[in-house]
C-alpha cells in the first residue's frame, strides 16, 4: 500500500515542476501520480496525438521523458526537492501504444547516493487495470546533490 506521506510529497515535487519544465507541460499534463513508497512511484498517462509519431505509436522522445520524469519522483520519494541531472538514459523500446491507450510507468530508485542515484524504469500499456503488454523499459542514473551529513 502506498504511502500518503510520500504520495503526497512526490505531487507536491511534481506540482512545483509544472510551469518549468516546458517539455513536461507539453508531453505530461495528464500524467497522473498513482502511488509511491520510499525508493517507487506508479503513475498513468493516457496517450494523445502529441504523444505518438508519423506512424500513430508513441514517439521514443516520449518514452524517454517518461524515464527522465518518473526516474526523478522515484528519487524524490527519499524526500528531495530537486532530482537531479541525467547523467544516463538507456531505453530499451519493446513494444508499442496509440493515442487513447493508457500507459502504466513503475519507476524504482535502486540507490541513492550522495551524488549519483540509479533507476529502472518499466512502461507498459494498462490492460483492464492492470499492467500488460510491455512498451519499453530504461535505466536511468542522475547526478544529484545532498549535503553531508
């Protein structure tokens, strides 16, 4: 069961993101914040036509924004502000989605550190509530900042 504690923690880093980032307002406006514990997050975005290429599939630029955003909640569910820089993304694009499907994005904060925190990421099309088919999957490793302590 997730957390109401981290929960809304991770909202209220993500509702401080909105406005500055015009790349999420663009691609993730209807992203929406499911669950989270300490080192995870769950959320679901619908696919629109901003989402998808020339084919009608979701675009891999969107894939990766997803890496990039959900890997930086799961690191904010430690309790930090700011998540970080992407030092590495690599995504692994398995399977595809259309406009009106609605994705499910887990994303695990494997370690954070002091200054470099590492994350998995797995996106999958949303089946009668449930995860099913996959559509990529990503590791991501972000240089982050925390005083000493």
């Amino acid at each position: 069961m997730a957390s109401t504690t981290e929960l809304e923690h991770v909202k209220g880093v993500w509702e401080r993101m909105r406005g500055n980032s015009p790349i999420y307002d663009f691609l993730l406006s209807n992203a929406e914040l499911i669950s989270a514990t300490k080192g995870s997050i769950t959320a679901h975005l619908t696919l629109g036509k901003n989402h998808v290429n020339s084919r009608g599939t979701i675009h891999g630029a969107v894939s990766a924004a997803l890496v990039d955003w959900s890997g930086g909640l799961a690191i904010a569910t430690h309790g930090m502000e700011k998540t970080g820089a992407s030092i590495d993304i690599h995504v692994t694009y398995i399977g595809t989605a259309h406009v009106g499907e609605t994705l499910e994005i887990e994303a695990l904060a494997n370690k954070v550190g002091r200054s470099v925190a590492f994350t998995t990421i797995r996106i999958s099309k949303l089946v009668d509530g449930k995860p099913g088919p996959m559509v990529a999957t990503a590791s991501h490793t972000k240089y982050i900042s925390q005083p000493k302590q």
